[in-house]
C-alpha cells in the first residue's frame, strides 16, 4: 500500500512544484487515469487475493542486468515528468488540442484496463 500511496502522492508534487502552478487540468486528469485504476486493482487484489499481492509486493529483481532495466525504466518515467513540468513553467501546455489530450488520456486508461485482463 506504500508503493501504491507513494506514486499517488509523489506525480503531482513532482508536476506540480515544478511547474510552479496547480492550474493544469491535463495533469490532474492524467493523475486520474494513473491512480483510479491503480486504487480499484489493489483493493480488489486486497478483498480477493491479499496473498498474491503480498508476494508480488516482495518481488525483487535478481539478475543484475534485470536490475539496471528496472531502475533505467524508473528513471525515464521520473525524468519524463519532470520534463512535463518544466515545459509547463517554461512555455505552457495548453497548445494541444483538447480532444488530442482526452484522446491520449483514454488509450492510457484503455491500455490499463486490456492489461488487466490478459
């Protein structure tokens, strides 16, 4: 639950200090689409299989190349944020098109869901 909690809370700090502003619906939107789904999977995983999401809480890479995968994935996806961030302070997002954030909002939360079931 602190894995999950963390990311809830560290996104939009790292957006949102940043940035310099709370005024960005696109990523409150986006925080959305990250961390609703994420809630309902863990609560699920907590009510009806609380075993299995215990083990794979405890999952640890063995294989060092696997290691350095993992952290090279964590960091891009950090770095990717703050860069979000520091184009937001800088020059602002509201140049795309509404319906092209929705759209990109909806494939994420669709990838989520398709992920979920296979």
């Amino acid at each position: 639950m602190i894995r999950f909690g963390l990311a809830a809370i560290v996104i939009p700090i790292i957006i949102y200090l940043l940035a310099g502003t709370f005024r960005y619906w696109q990523g409150w939107l986006y925080w959305a689409v990250l961390v609703l789904p994420m809630l309902v999977a863990v609560h699920y995983f907590l009510k009806h299989e609380p075993e299995m999401l215990e083990r794979r809480m405890k999952l640890q890479e063995r294989e060092k190349e696997q290691i350095v995968i993992v952290n090279a994935i964590s960091l891009i996806i950090i770095a990717g944020f703050v860069a979000t961030a520091i184009d937001l302070r800088l020059h602002g997002l509201n140049a795309i098109p509404v319906h092209w954030v929705l759209f990109a909002d909806a494939a994420v939360f669709f990838g989520y869901s398709a992920g979920a079931q296979g």
